[in-house]
C-alpha cells in the first residue's frame, strides 16, 4: 500500500519540523563532538543560517526506511520505540512526532531529496589567530634574543575547545593591549641597550642617517617579525619612523629601537595574519603554519629559505620539512605543551587537598605527577611506538615520590621506565595520579569529574549542561546513614532531571573509585561526618565522626557496547579498541594545529588523517605529519 501523502513540503522543514528536533534537544548529543558523533545524525553548527538548516533537512534522507517511512530511524529513535542511548526525546503520539513521521514520508517519496542527501557542506573560512602567551615568548626568544618570558605576565588566557590557541577565544582585551604595549617598550629598550649588541641591524650604520644600513635593517628584521617580506607600503611606513626618530635624536639606533618597537604591536606580529608577500605569498604561509604547529614559535632562516626559494609549494615539499623540523628539539617542547593543555596540566598544578588527610601531597609530588605523564607521552611519540599504548601501557616512570604514592619499590633511578603489576588495576594515563588527582576534589574523588574527562578529552564527547534551576546538591551525610560517594551521586541516576547526563559520566567515574583523591589505591572509603552547630551547642558531638566504607568500583561507559569494566586497566583497554577515542586524540591534535574546533566541513581532513594514523599503526609522528600536511591545515597557501 502506498505511504500516506505528506502535509509537510521542503520548504516547511526549517519552521515546522527543525523546531521539533531542537525541543528534543538531539543536538546535544548529535553533532561532531557530541556523544552520538559516531551515528549518521549530524545537527548543523549553532545559528546556521536557514539554507544550512534546510540541506541539513534533506540529508536526514539517510535514516529514512523508504518502504516504511513510519520504520525509519528518524522516527522510531527519538520516541525510543528503537531503544537509544538518549531515551524518549519526543513524546509518541505527540504532534512533535507526527511532525518527524510526515517529514519522513516526505523524504521517502521525493527521489530528489534522496539524491540530494549528500549534499556537501559549504567550506568555511579561514580564521585569524593571535600568538598564544607560550609562542610570543618563545617568538620574542628567537627574534630578540631574549629570553625573560615576558608574557608570563599578562592577563591569564581562556580555555576555549579545550586549548588556549582558539582563534574564537583571542581577542585584545584592553589589559592585554596594555601588557603588549609595556612588553614591546621594554624588549626594545633592552634589544638596543649598549648598542646593537643582539647583532639586529646586520652592519654597522655610518651615520645616524644611514639609508642603506636603515633597508638593510628593516628587510632582515621586518621578513622575521612580520614572518613574511615587508610590503613596499610597510617599508616606506617604517623607514619614515625610523628617520624621524633617528634624526630627532641623531641616534640610528634609537631609530631602529623605534621600529621594534613598533612592530611588536603591529597585528601583523600579534596575530597570525601572513598575508602579502607577492608570488611566494602562500609559501610563507606554510611556513608560519608549520612553526607554529611543529616548533610553537617562529620560522627559522633555513624555513624562511625554503619559503624564498620555493620549496614549499608542493605536498612533498611540506611533508619533507615537516619531518625535518620534527628532528628538532622544538618539536618535542611544542608536542609537551599540546599534552599540557590536553590534559589541562594547569588544573592539576592548581589543586589544593586537605594537609589533614593527604600530608604528603606538595607542589614537588604535583611536578612528578605531569613528569611520569609527560614521559609516557614523549615515549609512545618520538619512539614510534603504538601511540593507544597511552591507555594501555603496562609500566609506567617513576620517581621515588611516586613510587611511593604507588606503594611500589623504588626505581633504580628517577624516572625510569619501571614494569606495573600484570594483575593490577593501574595502567596508561587512566592510572596516573595526575589524571586521579586533577579529577578529584580536595578531600575526596570526584566520579562525575572522572567521567566527564573522559568524555570530554579522551573521547570529543562534550556533556550537556544541566538544565537551568536544577538542584545539584548531594543528599547530607548522617549518622544513621553514612554513605559512600557512589550512593550519594545515586540521586543523579534516580532524578530524571539530572539522569540524562550523569548517566553517560558518573558510571565511568565510578569505575575510579578504588582510588583516591591524589591516585593512591585504597580498599575502602573514608566518611567524615562532622559534629553539626546544634549538636555542638548541647555538647551531644563535639569531634567528627569517621566511618569505613566498602567501595564498589564496577562501572560502565554508556553507548558502547560490552563496555562494563573495574579500574583504569580495564577501561584502557575498552577506549583504545574504541573508534571514538581513536578518533579524538586526531581531533584534539587537529584543534590545536588548526586554531578551531572540527565542523562537518572538516571530517574530510578528519578522515583522512584518522585512516592515516591508524595505517600506521597509530604512530603519532605519523599522525602529525597527515594534519601538516592536509588542505585543512594548510587552507589556501597552495
């Protein structure tokens, strides 16, 4: 029997039926970092204009069963008539259904819409990004010479996709101006103290009106402050500064101390703008791109060479002086901030406990923590090794510190690479006290933190917020019933409101519990429950009260199958034969590369990097070289 005729048409999709998906809220979980990135339903971007949304319409053709539009995926999911992960999101029988079910038959009867399902998303354009705090020091290092770090202290950067070199989160404050302002004075200043001493001018100027020692100069320093030639219009700007100041004060130098000073506020050191530069334009490009991503500073000479000369304007010609600047030390220094901000390092340096319950937790046993982790890092990365191993690994380094938070035998030296027991429960990252440590609270762990880690930076699963006036306080603790931390965050499972959420992070929280608060294994949990003002006041308690409780470190990952685990060597094993999480250490490495979080325009570069990592056997020098050198990375420098 033919499909009854549908009331909704093509047009009608973005203001009858859209505004059906997004009451549901499927976006949340549908889209390319939420926790259904890996199903065929993808939401467009937040604000995307009608057309996108529109197209994005015509693609849902995918789920639609064109024999049984009322089967189809589209319709038999949300309403959880087809069991998923997200529950009931629209009501059967409701006419939020009955919208979804006539768009479906709309689908299953317009042969056009189906072959417009693959419908490609439009290319978006290419971002501006300003020089983080690490690469204007290292930038300023290699230009000047100098090494003081001065952007150690500006204003403190924003996290934004999980870095801080987002190109959505590196505007110019007015505080941060200020601070460039101060620092270009001073860096000047000190670049021309006594002289030329850090050999900027290349010669000696016979006279403070030294045309020629003047160009000479702003060619050879404007090519490494701009990364790029200076144009002919920027010369003659420049070249002016310097002869008013020059000849104001009847100093070259004082004239040349002008112009770095200038420069080091101009957008075009500051942000990564790398336009100009005539015909070799594209080649300075990729030379700036590839720094910046390899080395986390400037070109250097033999980079600017290449770009001069040429040598950059093929995908062979990338990939060779990709994989000659990752022989360089920089690299690895650049790779270490990658894994720094990754793992959010400067959460872990900022946690505090409580002396009382963890004496021997100090800022020296905090530095071994990201030292152990850091050595696994550059072990699997520059050894060519399996880089799922991160998760997986079956030894670990280890100072004596740690050897003894581990209750371990001391290594033969600090930081060696030291063999974990076959039957323990501790292995890769997941067993690492920095990821422990940095996930918990001051006096006790944090199941839902553990959980959300993992979900947000081992598998690009970003969690919904919690709705608005939700009450996230946990049930008191009490005499007549101690209980654990599992049985507190309970409430979160039984509350609907609060179920939808915490049921995809605190069963993987709880699979943790077995360790505490700084990543020391335990068999039991501590309960304080303190003496309340009233009981105080009639001297019925007067000390806390201190119970041992049993732990249950059973957990679970929801929406993976057979994912049901006990500690971090059961779940590292779970997330490295996982796609996902495959996936997500090429996503993170392209976020930090590109500046940007992934959009749907970029899962082709995605893919391919992805399929290159995993051919060769997820080596991560691979992995480095296949966003290097993707059109992705590169845009339009080619």
């Amino acid at each position: 029997m033919a499909a009854p005729q549908a009331s909704i048409n093509a047009p009608d999709f973005a203001s009858k039926v859209f505004p059906v998906l997004q009451r549901a809220q499927c976006a949340l979980c549908h889209n390319e970092n939420g926790v259904a990135s890996l199903t065929r339903l993808q939401f467009p971007r937040e604000n995307a204009a009608t057309e996108e949304i529109e197209r994005f319409g015509v693609r849902l053709a995918a789920l639609v069963d064109t024999a049984r539009p009322e089967e189809s995926p589209l319709v038999r999911k949300p309403t959880n008539r087809t069991p998923h992960t997200g529950g009931e999101r629209i009501r059967r029988g409701s006419p939020d259904e009955q919208a979804l079910l006539e768009w479906a038959r709309y689908l299953a009867a317009s042969p056009r819409a189906m072959s417009a399902a693959s419908v490609p998303v439009p290319k978006e354009p290419p971002v501006v990004r300003r020089l983080t705090h690490t690469q204007y020091n290292h930038t300023v290092a290699d230009l000047l010479g100098d090494q003081t770090r001065p952007a150690d202290a500006f204003p403190k950067e924003d996290f934004v996709h999980g870095f801080t070199n987002q190109a959505e989160g590196q505007g110019i404050a007015p505080l941060l101006a200020e601070s460039y302002n101060r620092a270009a004075e001073r860096l000047a200043a000190a670049a021309f103290r006594g002289g030329d001493a850090r050999g900027l001018l290349g010669s000696r100027p016979a006279s403070a009106a030294d045309a020629a020692c003047r160009d000479q100069f702003l060619h050879r320093f404007g090519r490494r402050a701009f990364r790029r030639p200076l144009t002919e219009a920027e010369r003659r700007r420049y070249a002016a500064l310097h002869e008013a100041e020059a000849g104001r004060t009847g100093d070259f130098h004082r004239g040349a101390q002008l112009v770095v000073e200038a420069m080091l506020q101009s957008p075009s050191f500051l942000f990564r703008l790398e336009e100009g530069a005539g015909a070799r334009g594209g080649q300075y490009r990729v030379a700036s791109r590839l720094s910046y991503f390899l080395w986390d500073t400037m070109p250097d000479e033999a980079l600017f060479k290449l770009a001069e000369t040429g040598r950059l304007g093929t995908s062979a010609e990338i990939r060779a002086a990709a994989v000659g600047m990752l022989a360089d030390p920089r690299a690895r220094n650049a790779m270490e901030e990658f894994l720094a901000q990754w793992l959010r390092f400067d959460r872990l340096r900022g946690s505090i406990r409580d002396r009382r319950l963890y004496p021997e937790f100090t800022a020296e046993l905090v530095e071994a923590m990201t030292e152990e982790t850091r050595r696994l890092f550059d072990h699997l990365a520059w050894q060519d090794r399996n880089f799922l191993e991160f998760f997986t690994a079956g030894y670990t380094f280890l100072s004596s510190s740690l050897a003894r938070l581990y209750n371990l035998p001391a290594p033969a030296e600090e930081f060696g690479l030291v063999p974990l027991s076959a039957g323990g429960a501790r292995a890769g990252i997941l067993g690492h006290a920095s990821f422990l440590t940095l996930t918990s609270k001051p006096v006790d762990t944090s199941p839902t933190e553990r959980g959300l880690f993992v979900r947000e930076h081992l598998l690009c699963q970003m969690v919904p917020p919690p709705p608005p006036g939700v009450d996230t306080r946990l049930p008191p603790l009490t005499e007549e019933k101690p209980m654990t931390t599992r049985e507190r965050l309970g409430v979160h499972l039984s509350n609907e409101a609060c179920a939808g959420c915490h049921r995809l992070v605190d069963p993987i929280g709880f699979g943790f519990e077995s360790f505490d608060a700084i990543g020391r294994l335990r068999s039991h949990e501590l309960v304080t429950i303190q003496p309340t003002l009233d009981e105080i006041r009639r001297k019925v308690k007067t000390q806390p009260s201190e119970y041992r409780l049993g732990i249950d470190a059973r957990g679970f990952v929801q929406g993976i199958e057979g994912a049901a685990f006990a500690g971090p060597r059961e779940l590292g094993r779970i997330l490295a034969a996982n796609p996902a999480c495959q996936r997500c250490i090429v996503k993170q490495l392209f976020r930090w590369a590109t500046g940007k979080q992934e959009t749907g325009a970029d899962r082709p570069a995605i893919d391919a990097a992805f399929e290159r990592f995993r051919a060769s056997q997820f080596r991560f020098r691979e992995l480095i070289i296949a966003i290097a050198t993707s059109p992705a990375f590169l845009g339009d420098s080619l």
